[in-house]
C-alpha cells in the first residue's frame, strides 16, 4: 500500500424520525424562507387540524404554531406569554424555532365530596 491511496473510515448512525419533525410548537419569525403559508399547507398534508397557527404582534415573530393537545390543557394566551417572555426575544426575523413544551398538571388538595 503506498501513502498516495486513500483510507476511509465511515461511523453510520440512524433513527426514525417523525412528520412533523416537532411536535410540540413551532415560532416562525417574519421572515422565514418558508413562512406561515409554506408550513400550514405542509401540516394540514401531514397532520391534519393538528396545529392551530397564532398570529402575533410581538416585532419579529409572523405566528406560532400550537399543538392542539397542548391546547386541550392551557389557554393560547398563556402560552403566547410565556413565550414572548422566554422565546421570543431570543428568535431572529429569519428564524423557524422548535420549541419542546411539556406541560405536568397537578392537583394539591382533592376533596371527594358526593
């Protein structure tokens, strides 16, 4: 073997992935490449009425895509708080953010009453 032959070495790695490839919310700033229309039309082929879009006023964010299960459990306008507080601020114009939402409900006093 001579020092001009070349060596490959290749590490494979693979996982399933799922359509959408989030499931939770999606921001889409004012300038993304695909933008609010691009991504409902992709959502209502791949799942259809499973996102709800909000529209928002906040300076770089065109709309947030909610999970409708997430909204079974909370109202949309603490959702679109919490994110313009914690989100938001951190998304460019040109940005389309993934955002992981795991919401626990929990009751501290039961009373079993008939």
């Amino acid at each position: 073997m001579t020092d001009n032959q070349a060596k490959y070495s290749v590490n494979l790695n693979f996982h399933e992935i799922k359509l959408p490839p989030f499931e939770d919310i999606l921001v889409v700033g004012k300038q993304a490449p695909h933008g609010k229309t691009g991504i409902s039309k992709s959502f209502e082929l791949l799942i259809p009425n499973g996102f709800e879009i909000i529209e928002t006023n906040f300076e770089n964010i065109e709309c947030v895509f909610i999970n409708r299960r997430i909204l079974a459990k909370m109202p949309s306008e603490k959702i679109i708080k919490m994110l313009a507080q914690k989100v938001f601020p951190y998304v460019t114009e040109s940005e389309i953010v993934k955002v992981d939402f795991k919401i626990t409900i929990s009751f501290n006093s039961i009373d079993d009453e008939p």
